[in-house]
C-alpha cells in the first residue's frame, strides 16, 4: 500500500547576519534602534520580491540579535530550507542585493557546511585558504564578495592580523582598508554564476498543475499559497501515525472536490509527483484509471488533500485566541503597507478588487511571517492557520465550480525525465563549465591523441598532497614542461644533507611549490663530501634501476609495452632485429619504451571498455577538457603487437 515513505530529513539551514560597519561609539539602546529601522527598510524594499516567493521550509526574515563576545549586535536571519537548495541561493541573491543597496551594512552567510561560497568557488581558490583559516573573512560588502587576506608572514602586513579572532576585528578591517579585500574576479565570477538569472529566475522555478482538490484546500491555497510547501511536506515525510489520522478525513471531505490550478516550485512538484502511494479505501478518494486523461490531477489532489489533512490533524480546533492576533493591531503594519505602496507592490490595482485583496492577503501574511515575527510559542502552526482560514474566509463551492472552465493551461513536466545528455549539460551548466562542441565525423577521422598524452603529463606535472591531487583547469593552459636537472637537484636534497636532520616525510609547502626555490639548500652549500656522497647514491639508484629494466625486458611483462623499435619502418626493424639476435638474450641494450603510445593506447583500451558509460577514463579526461570521440563498435583497443 505504501512505497518510499521517508521518516526523516536533514534539516539544512542557511543563516545570514548583517553588520553595520562602525563610524562612531554608539549607545545599545540607540544601536539597537538603528538596527530595527534597517530591518523595516530591508524587508520593506524586497518585498515585491519576497512576498511572492514560494518557501520549501521557512521563509527569509530578520530580527535583531543582541551583542555577545567578539560578535557586536546586529541583523539576524536563519532559514531551514530542506530539499530545495535554490532557496539558499536566493537568500545568497538577496543578501548580496542588501549590501548593494545599503553600502553601510556587512553581511556574512554559512550553512551546515560552514563557509558554502567558498566550496561553490573551490577551484579558484588562493593555496593558503581552507577551513581551519577561513572564519571571520568572507563578506559581502558593496555587492561583492569579500576575503581578508592573511599575512605570508606574522606582522608583514600592519593592518593585517596573523589571525581574526573577532567579527569586530574584520569589521575594522572592511571599513578601512575595503579597496584592498575584494575577492578575486575567478572566486566572485563562480558565485555570481550561481545566482545569475534573479529575480527572474523565480519564475523559472514554479510549476503550474491542474490538481483535483476539497474546496477548502482551494480557499486556502488562494489565500496563502504558501502553504502548498507545507501540505506537500507534510505528505513528504508522513509517518504511519499520520496516516491513521487519514483513514476518515474529518476536515477535507473527498465529495467536494473540484479542479483547480495550484502552483508549486519544481522541487515541491517532484516530491509529490514522485512518490508512489495508494490512498486507504476508507478515506474515500478513488483515482481514475491511469489511462485517463486527468489521472495525474487526481493522484496530486489526492496526496495534496493526505497533506493537508495531516497538518488539521496535529492541532486541536481550540486552540488559543492569543494566535489569532490580527496583523493590522501592530503599531509597524501601518508604515508598512504604506511603503509598499510607494514601491508600486500593488501594481496600480483598484483597491478592494480581487486582486488587490489577494495581494493585500499575502503582504499581511508576509508582514506576519518575517517582520512582526511572534516568538515560537506562539506561532501559529500550518495546521493552526489553515484552520483559522477555513472559519474566517467564506467560500462558495459553486462559485468554485464556475472557475474550472477558465483555468490557466499546465506546465509541462518533461523536465522531470531528463535524458543523460541533458543531465550532462545540466551539470556542466552548474559546475561552470561550457558543454563541449560534439565532435564531428571529420574530427573523429583525424583525432589528435597527442592532446590525451599532453594533457596526462600537464596533470603529472601538478602538485599531489595528502588532501589530493590538482587537475589541470585548461588543458592547454601551459606548454609541459620537465626541468631534469632541477628535479635531480632537488632529489639530491632530499637524499642529502636533509635526510638527518628531519625523519618526517612531509615536505615544506614552499618546497612542494617551487622546486628551485632560492630558500632551498643548493648542492654547493652541502657538507664537503657530501656531494660526493649524494653522487655516489644516484649512482647506485641508477645502476638498480637498469638492473631491474635488463630483468624485466624478457618477461611478460616488459613484453606487454610497446617500444619504440616496433614502432620504426619494417625495413629497419629487421635489421635491427638481426642486431638484436647476435645481441643474445643477455645482450644489454634496451630499447626505450614508447611512454606516450603505451599511455594512450592504455586509456583508450580503458575507455572503450566503458561501453559509452561513466568510467575512470573518461571522468578523468573531461576533467581535463579532454573529449573523445565516441567508440562506433565499443571493442577493447588492442595495443600493437610485433608481427
């Protein structure tokens, strides 16, 4: 009867703090004010915005926060917002519009995972920051995303601590010194990418579908379309507790049920479209046969109801008058609605129109939700405001009726199927990438594999740690280049004078960074007989290892690589075979390994195993903007072999 019922979420919250940047020492009480004024403007100005917007969980607000420790008082904010991370990315969007539109104010934003803007900008991040040094120095400050930099070296930089302690000290810093803190074009390009498209773009995130719903529902729905999130997460994650309160419906009776149009975020739509579930037969909601053409109205009517019914359900029909409080009691509704007015957020309707009442409606609601927030005790819950629609709003079925010859047209839902292409293109789209050109027939005849070898020895050639390896970010970034001598220099260090002075295996990360460092210890300046010494252990490392190449050459596996010899015209190879005969089999001359063939004919074997699918071939070389075209029969590659 039910399938993928979810028991319980992670509860991802994104919170957000506003500072004013101090000018001159101020009195709490007097702060306090400034602060509370600011919260009006803000909320005020953005409402057009945020009155509208359709929340997964709990929606943007603000609230003073007093001053504890090194954290001076300021505007706070928290959101829970679930399943949907769009909607911590339009808080990132509004946060940073704040700051823009009132330049004395720093905003500061984390999530679960602390320092978010900065995993979203991982690949363009400076070597010396990561999370044991990043609190206290990612801002928004003018519209732009701001880091503190850290000194190379303690009191190299006067205005710049080793480390920040306190909010208060960066606070110091950002008002001035704010020229000198701006985050690099690469990091702030990677989080303007993620929120480029606002405010248009939460038009692009709603779904518009024919549901067959109880009148009530309806009635609510018109009022508060919000609560289409929690109706919808209350099916989400219902439990069998609250399906026992579904098995007779008390509040939404399945006999007035009629078709109406809701509107959903993409997100919502999906988990509810999802989910498979089949209703108990004596809550009385029949579905269609899926052939109908209206199943899928039916089957998202019928879950919505479930939802909705779940919420009526944890609250008593008693509950206290102390919530019912009316907004327009509050002393900061009247300042309020008139600033909407002068923001043009009832769009030249005529008051006492329909419309107008709609829109009077949510603002009420949006006024009550984010600016004269109540304390949590005493909120009122969905199911309580549901309740308290359902007695104070009259609604007529008949006249609900009427509405359904005349309602807006579906969204189309094709998006929820995507193809692996698309999906692809969507994931290229979110990392930042362009999605590759498709190779062409012609491209595929005369495919230039040296770029898979240039691209393998570009990823060599970068610095591996113990946290990992760095790929290239162009693969023709820089020609490759391999300084021999630099690198036998530098392994003579290793071997040399510093072998008994550290038993640790760790480098520096100068060392790691710059192999010819003037810091480094060069052979000249080495102990006397120490070169000598060193010399002699190169030697003796290149003496085994010619050894070990002279073994190798007659088993199978010195076979199994391509050499450089069966790769020359025949003509050559048989003289060179009939040397390599009066050589004998103990003969010591090696013929070089073809390193660049036998790499690319080991990934192109690798990838063309893979079938077309995901594998470790190509996951490595579309990281490195390599594209390969497509195998047209997804046989093995075989190596070339010696006749």
């Amino acid at each position: 009867m039910e399938e993928n019922m979810k028991f319980a979420t992670v509860e991802d919250t994104v919170e957000y703090h506003l500072f004013l940047i101090p000018d001159e020492p101020r009195d709490p009480e007097e702060h306090r004010e400034i602060l509370q004024k600011y919260i009006e403007k803000i909320m005020t100005q953005f409402a057009p915005m945020l009155v509208p917007y359709i929340w997964q969980n709990q929606p943007f607000n603000l609230k003073y926060k007093p001053g504890k420790g090194g954290v001076p008082a300021h505007i706070f904010g928290m959101t829970k917002f679930g399943d949907n991370i769009e909607d911590e990315w339009f808080i990132v969007y509004i946060v940073k519009q704040i700051t823009k539109e009132f330049p004395e104010l720093v905003a500061r934003i984390e999530d679960n995972d602390g320092e978010f803007l900065l995993i979203e900008a991982a690949d363009f991040l400076p070597k010396w920051l990561d999370p044991d040094n990043s609190a206290n120095r990612v801002f928004f400050h003018h519209g732009e995303l701001c880091i503190i930099p850290a000194p190379k070296k303690p009191g190299a930089v006067s205005w710049l601590p080793t480390t920040l302690q306190t909010i208060s000290q960066a606070l110091n810093i950002i008002s001035t010194h704010p020229e000198k803190i701006l985050a690099s074009e690469s990091i702030r390009a990677a989080v303007n990418r993620r929120i480029r498209g606002y405010p248009e773009k939460i038009k692009a995130s709603l779904h518009q579908a024919h549901c067959f719903l109880p009148a009530g529902i309806v009635a609510v729905l018109k009022q508060r379309p919000r609560l289409v999130a929690a109706g919808v997460q209350a099916f989400y994650l219902r439990d069998p507790i609250d399906l026992r309160a579904c098995r007779i419906f008390k509040t939404f009776l399945p006999e007035t049920r009629i078709m109406t149009s809701v509107t959903f975020t993409k997100c919502l739509y999906a988990q509810l479209v999802q989910q498979r579930f089949v209703p108990d037969l004596r809550t009385g909601y029949r579905l269609p046969p899926p052939s109908h053409p209206q199943y899928r109205a039916h089957e998202l009517g019928m879950k919505l109801a479930h939802g909705f019914e779940i919420l009526c359900s944890k609250c008593s029909p008693h509950f206290s008058d102390a919530k019912k409080s009316l907004v327009t009691t509050s002393p900061l509704w009247a300042g309020f609605l008139e600033s909407l007015k002068k923001n043009d957020y009832f769009k030249g309707l005529m008051k006492g129109s329909a419309q107008y009442q709609e829109r009077l409606e949510m603002a009420k609601n949006y006024f009550q939700l984010s600016i004269n927030r109540p304390e949590s005790s005493h909120a009122m819950s969905p199911g309580e405001e549901i309740l308290t629609l359902l007695q104070t709003i009259p609604f007529d079925i008949e006249e609900l009726k009427k509405e359904e010859a005349n309602l807006p047209p579906e969204d189309d839902d094709q998006w929820l199927d995507l193809s692996p292409d698309q999906l692809d293109q969507l994931l290229q789209e979110a990392a930042g990438k362009k999605e590759p050109e498709p190779v062409s027939k012609g491209q595929e005849e005369n495919y230039d594999l040296t770029q898979v070898s240039e691209s393998m020895k570009a990823f060599i050639s970068k610095v591996s740690t113990h946290k990992g390896a760095e790929l290239p970010r162009e693969h023709s970034e820089a020609p490759v280049t391999f300084d021999a001598d630099s690198f036998l220099n530098y392994f003579d260090k290793i071997l040399g004078s510093r072998s008994h002075d550290s038993d640790s295996d760790e480098l520096d990360e100068e060392d790691s960074e710059c192999l010819d460092s003037d810091d480094d210890l060069d052979l000249e300046t080495q102990e006397p007989g120490g070169e000598a010494s060193v010399k002699g252990t190169l030697a003796d490392l290149k003496s085994y290892m010619a050894q070990m190449d002279q073994e190798l050459a007659h088993t199978s596996i010195g076979k199994s690589f391509t050499t450089q010899k069966q790769m020359e015209p025949l003509s050559q190879t048989a003289s060179n075979n009939s040397e390599e005969e009066d050589s004998g089999a103990g003969g010591s001359v090696m013929t070089p390994v073809d390193i660049d063939l036998n790499l690319v004919s080991n990934i192109l074997e690798s990838y063309s195993s893979q079938a077309g699918l995901a594998g470790p071939a190509s996951n490595l070389l579309q990281s490195m903007g390599v594209q390969l075209p497509d195998s047209a029969d997804h046989r093995p590659i075989r190596k070339p072999t010696k006749d």
